[in-house]
C-alpha cells in the first residue's frame, strides 16, 4: 500500500511540473518577440531597408582603382604608350620606329572617380523605395495585430478544452453516484440487470468523451506553444484565468476604423507608385554628372614614371529611348489605377466582414441565453427525476435519460460562450 502511495506521489509531483499555468497576460509578453509570423514581417522590413541602401549611390562618388599590364606593337598604341610613360625621344620620330616600333610593355596604375550630381529619376526611385518600407512597417504591424487576435482564440480554446473535461468529470462523478445507488438495488433484487448494463454503458460513453476532451487539452495547448515558437513535448499549459463569458455592448451599425494598419498600408502604397509614375517622367529631364582619373604608367613593374589626370563635366539628356520610359509611365499608371481600385473594393469587403461578425456576436449572444434557460430546465428535469427516482417513481433508464440531458446542455452552453467570446475577439480585431 505504502509503495502504491509513493508511486501515486510520484505521479503527481511529475505530471504538475508538466502542466504549466500562465496567464494571458503572460503570453502576450512572450509571444510578440517569439512567434515565427511577427520574424518574417520583421525580415522583409529589413530586406527593404537594406535594398534602400543602394539609392546612396545617387550621394556618394563610385571610386574605383586598377593596375594593368599590357604589351603592344601596334603604331598608335606604342607611341602613345611610351607617351604616356613619359619616355618620347627625337628617335621615337623616325619614320620606320613610327610604322614598326618594338615591341612596348606598360604597367599603368588607375583611380577613377563618379560622382552623380543631379538625377531626379533615381531621387524618385529612393523616395518610392522608402515608402515601400513605411508599408512593410505598417503591415508587420498589422501582423502583430492578427497575431494577438490569434492568442486570444487560442486561450480561449485552452480554457474551452478544460472546461469541457471538468464538467464532463462532474457528470462523470453524478452518475458514479447514481451507478452506485442502481447496484445496490440490483443487489438486494430491486432492478433488473438491464439497468445495471445501461448505467456501465453510460459510464462507459462519458469516460470515452473524456479521453477525447483530454486529447483536446493538449491539441490547443500545442497550438499556444507553436505561436510561442517553443518547444511542446512533455509540457501543457493550463490557464490561469477563468474561462467566462465577456459582456460587451456594441455600437449599432458600426464602421470601418480608417486607422486600420492594413487599410493605412494600401493607401500609403499609393505614395509609392505615385513616385514611380514621376520617376518616369524624370528620365526625359538632363543628368548631371562630374567624372575625373588619375593614372601612372611605367614600362617597369613597381614603377611610375609618367602620371596624368582628366576630369570632366557630363550633362546628358535622355532624347529618345524607343518609348521606353513613355511606357514605363503608363505601366506605373495602369498600376496606381489598379491599386486605388483594390483599395475600394478591399474597404467594402471589409466593411462587409465587419457587418456579418457584428451580426455573429448579436446570434452568439442569444445562443448563450438559450443555452442558460436550456441547461437550467434540463437542470430542473434531472432534479426532478432524481428525486421520484429515489422514491420509487422512476426508472432507471429515465434517470440516466435526464442526466445525459443536463450533461449535453451544459456542454451546449459552454460551447455558446465559446464561441461568443471567439465572435467578440474577432470583431474587435476587425473594428
């Protein structure tokens, strides 16, 4: 006895530290840091930063350094190479060492510099590509947003699935007790065996569900431990916080909020074709660029006799590209017309989404006060048969009927104010 008493203790201290107990609050402190969806909007919002680093080049000169060696007979490239090396003589002139010179090596040290000084086009393209990160922003926002919505539910699921297994162990206990009674009947003659069989199989059919609501504990709380981004093995998270219904008036006819992120994300991407649409346009205007280099030529590695510089201004303008740029502008056109479009159409959908979940948290509301005045007369009928039972005035069977009935009621209305409060969460996450 004292051995199945220790291994019991044991049991017990070892499932305990299984079963973790956490608030809501505690979740929602965790998870935003953790959950897989809110790194993946947080990485696109750095891949467009750092894609918004290339504009700078538009600011900074392109410097570039080399070092060549070349080896030429040619006529003009010889002269010009041993111009360059600063090596001409009065024989260099003869008419037979210009039409046939020797053979020329040169070893030329570069550094060249670019700078753009005005180009509109890629000044647009900058500013479209830093609206293009405000979006991300926004949108990862947004997904912070629907990740919180998310949490909700899924508490609310956890605490659904532990209800359901206390009120099944309380129907589970109601007609432990009532088998009790029935097999003392049946022990001193005053049932038939049928009754027996009915009452096993009863207490069969609740252990089942059990097992089955049991199963559900674990489904939901492995959800919770995949938005936390954790590990779920050997762990279940019980909540801390009762599992009741959320009274909440809501306004009549409500409107869509237009500081939603994901409405302010489509207009904001507006901006960004806008910018496009000018960047277009600013290809037709000049470009403004400065350029210069500095070289050392020598006919010897590692030395530098002849050096010289260029510098220059370039102003260009792009006169006719084959329409290119033409078009590019009504592509960005086309695209800013479709987006205002989607922008519409997404609104009234919304909007529509937001009616229907309006609508479905008024008919969850009723459903829980059906399913209150249910379970109260189911409630009342079991008492009632409980108690012509105990004087002889009902069967076994009608007994068993009725508690049945007050189980499935109660399990009706826990599941009302399920999905009551899942309607609510996500009407407010549509608000």
């Amino acid at each position: 006895m004292r051995k199945v008493l220790f291994l019991l203790f044991i049991s017990t201290k070892f499932f305990g530290q299984d079963t973790i107990q956490i608030s809501k609050r505690d979740l929602e402190s965790r998870i935003e840091g953790q959950n897989l969806s809110v790194k993946l909007a947080n990485d696109e919002v750095n891949s467009a930063q750092a894609g918004l680093l290339q504009t700078r080049a538009m600011y900074l000169p392109n410097v570039t350094a080399s070092y060549t060696g070349t080896a030429t007979n040619s006529p003009l490239m010889a002269f010009g190479t041993k111009l360059n090396q600063s090596r001409i003589t009065m024989m260099d002139f003869d008419p037979s060492q210009l039409n046939k010179p020797d053979n020329i090596f040169n070893f030329a040290t570069k550094l060249e510099v670019q700078q753009s000084i005005f180009n509109k086009d890629a000044v647009y393209q900058k500013k479209a590509g830093e609206v293009k990160v405000d979006v991300l922003k926004i949108k990862a926002e947004r997904t912070k947003e629907y990740l919180q919505f998310d949490l909700n539910k899924a508490y609310l699921q956890l605490q659904m699935a532990y209800k359901v297994v206390k009120v099944l162990e309380e129907a589970k206990n109601t007609t432990l007790a009532n088998k009790k009674v029935i097999d003392n009947y049946y022990k001193n003659g005053m049932i038939q065996k049928s009754e027996v069989l009915y009452i096993n199989v009863r207490v069969s059919e609740i252990e089942s569900q059990i097992q089955y609501a049991k199963s559900n504990v674990r489904n939901a709380s492995d959800y919770v431990y995949f938005l936390l981004n954790e590990d779920s093995e050997n762990k279940v998270f019980k909540p801390m916080d009762e599992f009741s219904y959320q009274e909440n008036i809501l306004e009549q006819n409500p409107k869509l909020n237009g500081n939603r992120k994901d409405l302010q994300a489509y207009e904001k991407s507006l901006e960004a074709y806008d910018y496009l649409v000018k960047s277009a346009d600013a290809k037709f205007l000049p470009k403004l660029n400065v350029f210069g280099s500095f070289e050392l030529n020598d006919n010897k590695v590692y030395k530098f006799n002849g050096n010289g510089y260029l510098v220059g201004l370039q102003l260009s303008w792009n006169v006719f590209d084959g329409y290119k740029a033409k078009i590019e502008k009504e592509v960005y056109k086309a695209d800013l017309s479709k987006a205002q479009t989607e922008i519409q159409q997404y609104q009234k959908q919304k909007q529509l989404e937001l009616n229907k979940s309006y609508r479905q948290v008024l008919d969850a509301d009723k459903k829980v006060s059906l399913t209150k005045l249910s379970w109260d007369q189911s409630a009342e009928a079991y008492r009632i048969r409980k108690n012509r039972y105990d004087q002889g005035l009902e069967k076994s069977s009608d007994l068993l009927s009725a508690e049945t009935q007050m189980s499935q009621k109660e399990l009706e209305y826990q599941q009302a104010i399920f999905e009551y409060n899942s309607a609510l969460e996500y009407f407010k996450f549509l608000k």
